[in-house]
C-alpha cells in the first residue's frame, strides 16, 4: 500500500508495514521551484503581509515544498512568507473564490485543492485565489490563530483590491478543503474575530465570505476527537475552554453565516461523513441556507480532479459553479 495523503492526515502511516521498495517510491521528492503543473507560486501573485507575519519565530521556517503521493502533487511546508496565487478566467464574470487547500494543518495541498480547484472553476468565469498559509505547528506565537489570520488577510486583500482583479467584492466566496474546509468554517462564523492588529487600509474591509463551498470538512473537533490530525496540530498542547469553543465552528453556525455548499462521500475514512450532516443540522437549526452533495464513493483527498471521469462526484465543481451564481 502506497504512502498517500489520506494515510498521512488520518495519522496511521506510523502503523504501516511498507516493504522498502514501495517506501522508496512514495518518498517525497524536493520541488524545484516553477516546474512541474503546479508551478508555485504563479506568475501573478501577492504576499499577505507587508513585512513579517504576525508571531514571527526567529529563524523563520524554512521552506520545504515537496512532490507527493500517488499522483506527484506538490505539498507546501514552512510557509514563511503566506501568499495567494491569482488564476483569471479567460472570461470572468465578477465572482472570485478563495480556494484554501487541505491537509490536516501538518502541509498544505496547494496543487490537489489550490491549483487544480483553479482550472476547474476558472473556465465558468471565476476567478480563483489560492491561499498558500502558515501551518500553526511551526513555531509561530498563538498558533490556533495563525491560519485564520491569513485567510482573513487574504479575503480584505481581494476586497480592496477588487476593481485590480476585475472581481464583484460581493461575490467573493471561498472553497475549503478537509482541515482547508475548517479554517473555511473558522472564516465563515469567526470573519470578524480580533484575530491580527490591523495594518493597513486593506484590513478596514470585511473578511466574510458571501458564501462557502466545503468539501470533506472537518468542522466539529469535538466529535472527530482532540486527538484527530487537525484537532493537534492547530490546537497543540492548548486546551483553553474558551479557545476550543472558537475553533469548534459547527457551534457558531448562526443566522450571519454565510450559505454554506457542502461535498462528501460516505466512505471517507479520514473525515467521517457525520461532520458534513451536522453541518446540515446546525444550518437548518439556524436558518442558513444550505446545500449538500453526499456521495456514496470517494474517500478522501479527492480534490476537483481526481474522482474517476464516470463518477457523478467528479461534477461537483460545476454544480458549485452553478450554485455560486446563485448567491
């Protein structure tokens, strides 16, 4: 059995007996910088943060960006520099999605949910930003914080530079993905949360997004245990009640949040399926409107892209696209 990005989030590749041969060809390889069909970052991009990141450690981390997997995609480590990549549609229509890549706050997908969510989206007239954030076990101070400080940076970003990227500020979403899908959630109720000293005009717009896309979310940790993948790495060793009850985001689900698009397949092994239907009760329990596409094979990890071609999963992009144009 391969080493895959399922296995690492669901933590149980220390209990794998892989012969050497599989091990070797599994082993992360080095990325060289602009290759490959992900090349990161893109020719148009832009940084969070004028200078250094909020709770900057001393060394920052070091860069550790590596191909991956069964299907060579390309993972981000030591983000010491968050940015957002800028995808145009060859057609844009005014609606623009923050696309935050997955993987269990230990790495980031940038290729799987960033770069591939992009050309999959940008040919129905979005423009796509994709969040490149720092992972919160590096070594920055309030580590819980970390990630929603640049997903909230990068949504007043796009809001103040709209007119630039030719995007609607209204319709500004985003489209999160596993431990992605709960710093989307954490966006979504926490938006307006103090979690940064404002710096600049930009941090004077609002971060809410008008609607979120979460595919296989983790939005609960308290029924997908504290001991989970995601649940340890944003929280650490912290288990301040107030700062749980912050992150646990299907409680905070109230009338102000914002409609919410759901995806997951039943036989996700990594994020079970319950974290999706609670969401649905949670949004109904408070009037937000609420969609959800549950499919009966998938796993987890599957992205825009990797679903077989027959699989009705395999459309869920459009039907998001579809369903943006709605909001």
């Amino acid at each position: 059995m391969p080493i895959d990005r399922r296995t690492l989030i669901g933590g149980a590749a220390a209990s794998l007996a892989l012969a050497p041969v599989a091990r070797s060809q599994q082993a992360p390889v080095p990325y060289v910088p602009g290759t490959g069909t992900a090349a990161w970052p893109p020719r148009e991009h832009f940084k969070l943060w004028p200078d250094s990141p909020p709770g900057a450690p001393l060394p920052l981390p070091a860069n550790n960006f590596t191909i991956n997997g069964s299907f060579k995609e390309l993972w981000l480590r030591g983000v010491s520099e968050p940015m957002v990549g800028v995808y145009r549609p060859a057609k844009p229509d005014g609606r623009a999605v923050l696309s935050i890549p997955g993987g269990g706050y230990g790495f980031v997908s940038i290729e799987n949910e960033g770069v591939d969510v992009a050309k999959a989206l940008t040919p129905h007239g979005i423009t796509v930003f994709v969040l490149a954030y720092r992972l919160p076990g590096e070594g920055w101070a309030n580590r819980a914080d970390v990630p929603l400080q640049d997903a909230q940076r990068a949504m007043r970003l796009i809001r103040a530079n709209a007119a630039r990227y030719g995007v609607d500020p209204a319709k500004l979403g985003i489209c999160g993905f596993s431990a992605g899908g709960h710093l989307g959630a954490s966006l979504a109720v926490g938006h307006a949360d103090p979690v940064y000293a404002p710096i600049d005009a930009a941090d004077r717009a609002s971060a809410r997004p008008a609607y979120a896309g979460l595919v296989y979310p983790v939005v609960s940790f308290s029924t997908a245990g504290l001991n989970s993948r995601s649940a340890g790495m944003l929280l650490g060793d912290n288990q301040d009640p107030a700062l749980l009850a912050r992150y646990e985001t299907s409680d905070r689900i109230s009338a102000d949040t914002p409609p919410i698009f759901l995806v997951h397949a039943i036989d996700d092994g990594t994020v079970p399926v319950a974290q999706t239907l609670l969401t649905i009760e949670k949004c109904r329990a408070a009037g937000v409107p609420v969609e959800a596409h549950i499919l009966e094979k998938g796993g987890h990890g599957f992205g825009a892209l990797h679903l077989p071609v027959q699989a009705p999963g395999r459309l869920w992009p459009d039907t998001f696209a579809r369903w943006t144009a709605t909001r």
